[in-house]
C-alpha cells in the first residue's frame, strides 16, 4: 500500500482482530480502535449532497470525532488556536519539559489516570513555587501544559511541555517583573524539587492504597520492595529541560500547532506495510534528529499506539497561574495594562460557521463541487448510521457542505 493511502485506521481493519485475540485489550482501548477503524466510513452514516450544476451525489460521512483519531484533529486545533492567540503577552515566552525515570514507566501502565494527574500536578506546582520564590523569578506566573506519553518510536514515555511567559505579576499585583532574556529559572532545582513532589506524592497513594498493583507490579504491595523504589528514584536524575525561547509571540502559537492536538503518530509517518510490518518513520535524536524508517510486526504496532490511548475524560491540556480558567481574564487584563499592550480582538473562528472556519482556514469551498468545479453541494438526505456501528452518543459533524 502506498504511503499517501494508508492510515492508522486501515492498519487497524487488518490487524485488529488479530491484536484483540492477543492482548484481549480494556474497553476504552477497544472503544478508540473501534472509532477509528470506523471514522468518516459510511458506517457512521453522514449526508448525501447533489450539485445543482451536474447533479452529482457526493456521499460525505461523519467523524469519529475520537481525541485519538489521526484524521480529527485539525479543525479542533485551529480552533483552539485561534482562542488561545488572545492570551498571548508581548513577551518572551520558554519552553520547559519535565520527565519522569524509566524505572517509573510500569507504573504508569497500570496507573494512567493517577499518576498521569500526580505528573501534572508535580510538575506545575514546581514551576510556580520556584517562579514565584524572590531568589529566583519572586513573581506569580502563568503557564500551560501538554501532556504527551509517546517517544518518536511509540514507546511509553511520559512527558509534559509547558509554555511559560518570560515573567509574571509581582506578589502585590503592581509590577510585571521580566525574567532575564535567555534564562528563566535553574533547571537543576525545578528537577531536584519536583522530583521530590512526586515522590512525595506517590508515597501518600501507595500509603492510601490508591496504586492498583497487580500483575507484575504485585511485589510493590510489600513495604520493603516499595522502599527499594523510592530509593532507586532518589538516585536518579530526574530530567528537566528548558529549550531556547521563542522568537516572538507568533513563534509560540507555531509551536503550540505542532504540540496540542496530536496524537501518538499521524497517518502522513506511516510509510508501507511490508512483508506483515508497519514501517514508519521516526526522528532519532540519539543521531542528531534524522528522520529514520522503523518497522513493527503489525500486532507491537497497535500496542505500541494503544498504550497512548488516555483514561476517559482525562484532561491532557491544563492552565494553571495567570492563565487558570477562572482567573484568565482578569489576569491576562493586569499583565496588559502593565505591559501597556493592547487588549487582544475576539477570535474570528468563534463568530463562524465551521463551514466559514473550513474556507478562510484553507482557502476551498466545501459548498463547492469536487466533480465540476463550478456548482454548489446542497444537502439532500441523511445517510443513516450502520446498525453495528459503535453506539457512543451521536458522532461529530459530517465534514461536508451546508
């Protein structure tokens, strides 16, 4: 199969069944390939459009919708975006990612959702001590974090990057007090601190019996063995990593495009299925970044992919400090008035039709016929959803005309 043709869907069609008679995976995992084997198909039902220049039918069907399809993602990021670009400041802005041992990675597995929140709230409650301590920054800042747990090969590999203003409001609210340009706080201590928040952290639930321990993390219920782990993590160095600043405000909405709405791999890394693998391609940093070809039996591909699919509703973008949901706007008026910047116009994605959106976002017309190039697509009927198709609530919008 081509590399243009083939989607992680399809490896999903053909080497599904195969994985769940394997791994017999959980349901939310289950949930996610059935989505995906099923998105924009006509199993998900959709709308029949006709031309009203050459009278050609043009079958558009729904979405999956899914946070993990490759294939529904950008429309929901650029929307995302376009809101975001007003809590930009006229400042510098760091890129800070904090990571988590090895030694970690199978209790991650079978803990996603607490230790997935104890990662986040290690993490950021480091930023802002530490940002907000007068040896260091002495003010209170805003951030958000993106949570990713994929390496360029599909590993297991919990990570959060955090975008943080170039400085914050001084404890009385009267100063906007910059960082210095290339630096904004030391990196060995937002390691050394926030390492000891999250071992902190995960002792408390151990002590609470929130950890599910079974299987081969069944030892770790013996308080000796749990010790032996604390103290291995106490050993390591845990890495924190601030990268260069950015070169301006439009710099740090680029990055956010490449870093928000992905998902473990998209459909245009996949390269062939060859001799029963999935090839794809990857960056290997170990070799100064190059783009390499890797190749899975398709089975390790899907579980490599699935081990990424997230606890339901678990919220993996979070702002905290002067972008927090219920403080922003007051915030974010403060640090202008100081800054003396300008107050940001309402997004124009939030007065749009999708449709509108789609247009201004690429420059088609989805009204426009794909046979003539010259009618309008009107919509004609529903095409109804398959019988056997997941039954999860109604689907996202068909991607079609109005």
């Amino acid at each position: 199969m081509s590399a243009t043709s083939l989607e992680v869907a399809e490896i999903f069609r053909r080497y599904g069944d195969d994985y769940r008679e394997i791994y017999a995976p959980p349901y939310q995992q289950r949930r996610v390939m059935r989505a995906i084997e099923l998105c924009r198909t006509e199993a998900l039902g959709g709308h029949l459009y006709v031309c009203d220049q050459c009278a050609a039918g043009i079958p558009i069907f729904n979405s999956c919708g899914n946070r993990h399809c490759p294939k529904c993602q950008s429309l929901d990021r650029e929307r995302w975006l376009e809101a975001r670009a007003r809590d930009v400041l006229p400042v510098g802005y760091f890129h800070v990612v904090f990571t988590v041992p090895a030694t970690l990675h199978v209790l991650f597995r079978g803990n996603p959702r607490l230790l997935y929140g104890l990662l986040f709230k290690a993490s950021s409650e480091t930023l802002a001590q530490i940002a907000a301590d007068p040896q260091h920054l002495g003010a209170r800042i805003g951030f958000l974090g993106i949570l990713h747990t994929w390496s360029a090969a599909l590993a297991l590999h919990p990570h959060i990057h955090y975008v943080v203003p170039a400085g914050g409001l001084s404890p009385d609210g009267e100063r906007w007090i910059h960082s210095p340009p290339r630096f904004l706080l030391p990196v060995k201590v937002l390691s050394e601190v926030f390492r000891g928040k999250f071992v902190d952290f995960l002792k408390q639930a151990w002590r609470q019996r929130k950890l599910e321990l079974d299987g081969p993390l069944e030892q770790l219920r013996h308080p000796v063995l749990f010790e032996d782990l604390i103290d291995q993590l106490y050993r390591h160095k845990w890495v924190v990593y601030a990268k260069e600043p950015f070169a301006g405000p439009e710099k740090v909405l680029q990055y956010l495009a490449r870093y928000t709405h992905r998902v473990a791999i998209s459909n245009d890394r996949l390269l062939a299925i060859d001799d029963d693998q999935v090839v794809f391609r990857y960056k290997d940093y170990a070799r100064g970044g190059v783009w390499r070809p890797m190749g899975l039996e398709p089975t390790e591909f899907i579980r490599r992919f699935l081990q990424h699919v997230l606890p339901r509703r678990f919220v993996r973008i979070r702002y905290f400090g002067l972008l927090a949901n219920r403080t922003r706007k007051a915030d974010l008026e403060r640090a202008r008035t100081l800054l003396k910047a300008q107050a940001p116009e309402p997004a124009t994605a939030e007065r749009e039709s999708w449709q509108e959106f789609l247009h201004r976002l690429t420059g088609t017309d989805p009204a426009r016929c794909p046979r003539c190039g010259e009618g309008t697509l009107h919509r004609h009927h529903e095409l109804p959803k398959d019988d056997f198709a997941p039954q999860r609530g109604p689907p996202a919008p068909s991607r079609g005309p109005p």
